[in-house]
C-alpha cells in the first residue's frame, strides 16, 4: 500500500488535507483514507478498526479472533484490528481501505486470525474467502478481459495448533518465472488476487454472491479455497497426511496469512507488491 504510507505520512507530521493530496490529485480515496484513519493523537487515538464490528447472523463467518500479528502498532493501516473487523471491499476497481498492511519480511508479514474458538468445517465448494485489496488496471475489453491486476500475492495455510500447518501448494506459472506479471490467471492458489465487491456495510450480496468469488460476473470476489482441492496438504510447515486428512475431515481452527515472498523466495516480487493489506476472512460454515 504505497500510496497510502504516504497519506500516513502526512498525518504523523499534522500537515492539512491540502498538502498532502494536492500533488496526487486522489481526492476522494484520500479523503476516505483520512476518516479512516481517524484522528491520530497519541496515547487517546482509537482506531476506526477498534470500533467496527463484522457482520453476523446470515452465515458468513467472519474470521473474527487476532490470534497474532506481530507487525501490528494499532496505528493506520498498522493495526491489526482491520484484518477481523469485516470486510469493506470497494469494487473492482478501488481497494479497500478497512485493511491492516503487513511487512514484507520477517514475522510482521505474516497474521494469524480465528473464528472466536470455532472450527472452520469442509463444506462443498470453496470453505473459505481471503479479502486482499487488489483491484483491476489498465483498459478492460472482450480482447483484453480483466487480466490486469494490481496485486500483493499472499500464501494461505491452515492448522489446529498454531504451529504445523498445510497449504495449497502455491504455483506461479509465468512462462519466465523470473518477471512479475500482473495477470491473475498465472498466480495460482494465491490470495491478494481477485478484487473485491463485497462490502458488509455498502454492498451486503446474498450469502450466495459472497460466496461465488467471480467478481467479473457478478460476485463478490476475494480468494476462495477448499480443502477438498487436490493440491490441499501438499504444501505447509509440518504439514503430513495425518493433519491433512484431519483437517479435510474435522476442518481447522486457524488460518495462517503471509506475504507470498516470505515462504516462496524466488518470486518476482517487488517492494512495489510486497506490503499486502488484509481486510479479512470469511468462512461458509463454523462450529464450535
Ligand atoms: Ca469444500
Ligand atoms: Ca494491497
Ligand atoms: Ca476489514
């Protein structure tokens, strides 16, 4: 989120709106950044983050419990508290500001969440949704359909203990995978992928539409993932076929969220794309 650090910027040296946004013209999102942002005055700053609540009650499971985010100041975009406070996408072609930014390195780039102690169940289809804030750029047509994306990929992994984890086996596929390429259809079992339409407060969607992720076609976007996928288990940090069979059965309790360079090195990604802004989680189905 490199233009919003700048924002942040403007605020921690108290220089008015004018200052800040005039050279970059962004008039409404800086606004938008400065709300949400909120009045930062030392100790007494409360975050918008700290105050929002996800929706409940319809089935869509916000993951709503911050197990650990190491990178976390409370501050901005560095709290934590935006990652479990719902999720406000902003359409195809605006990223969500109700996001916590991660490092790119070391453990701040990496954020655990929960679901309050539930345990996220195998479900048909897709059993979850990751909310980064890419949206699409450059000139969509029939000959040049949604394949531009300004993205921050993300590596997903799931457990029940916090330490030993399995994945979707993660695959960038560009014929050089030595050159970044913006388009989705290369970053496979990703998240910060796919746009977002999904916004619990402006653009609710029914249960349904949240949960179809193709946002080019009327869903709500976002990253799904099923533990019933193929490549499930074939990826993680202790990751074995005894976990992965007990998760595909009983399903998980934690969700592991990371910045994709810091477990896959030799990614193509720059300083540009490797600060990911996590809105959150939600999944199709919880018990206790
Ligand atoms: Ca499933
Ligand atoms: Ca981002
Ligand atoms: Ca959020």
């Amino acid at each position: 989120m490199k233009s919003l650090r700048i924002i942040v910027s403007c605020v921690s040296l108290t220089l008015v709106l004018q200052n800040c946004g005039g050279s970059s013209g962004g008039g409404d999102a800086e606004a938008a950044a400065f709300a949400l942002i909120g009045n930062i005055s030392g100790s007494s700053y409360i975050s918008p983050c700290d105050t929002l609540t996800p929706e409940t009650g319809r089935g869509v499971f916000v993951a709503d419990e911050l197990v650990s985010a190491p990178g976390s100041t409370g501050i901005g975009y560095k709290n934590a508290n935006c990652a479990k406070d719902g999720i406000r996408g902003q359409g195809e072609f605006n990223g969500s500001l109700d996001v916590y930014t991660m490092g790119a390195s070391g453990s701040g780039a990496s954020i655990i969440l929960g679901w309050s102690g539930g345990k996220v169940q195998p479900s048909t289809g897709i059993d979850f949704i990751v909310y980064e804030n890419p949206f699409f750029i450059g000139v969509q047509n029939n000959s040049n359909p949604f394949n531009a994306v300004f993205m921050e990929p993300l590596i997903i992994e799931v457990g029940n203990d916090q330490t030993n984890w399995c994945g979707w086996n993660p695959a960038y596929t560009n014929a050089d995978p030595n050159t970044f390429v913006n388009n989705p259809t290369y970053w496979n079992r990703f998240a910060g992928i796919t746009p977002v339409a999904y916004n619990q407060d402006t653009n609710p969607m029914t249960v349904a539409e949240v949960f179809d992720t193709d946002i080019v076609n009327g869903g709500g976007g976002g990253d799904g993932f099923d533990l019933a996928d193929s490549n499930f288990g074939s990826s993680g940090t202790g990751c074995d076929s005894t976990l992965k069979n007990d998760i595909q059965a009983n399903g998980f309790t934690y969700i592991k969220i990371s910045a994709a360079k810091t477990i896959l090195s030799t990614l193509p990604i720059d300083s540009a794309h490797s600060n990911p802004d996590i809105d959150g989680v939600v999944a199709k189905s919880v018990s206790p």
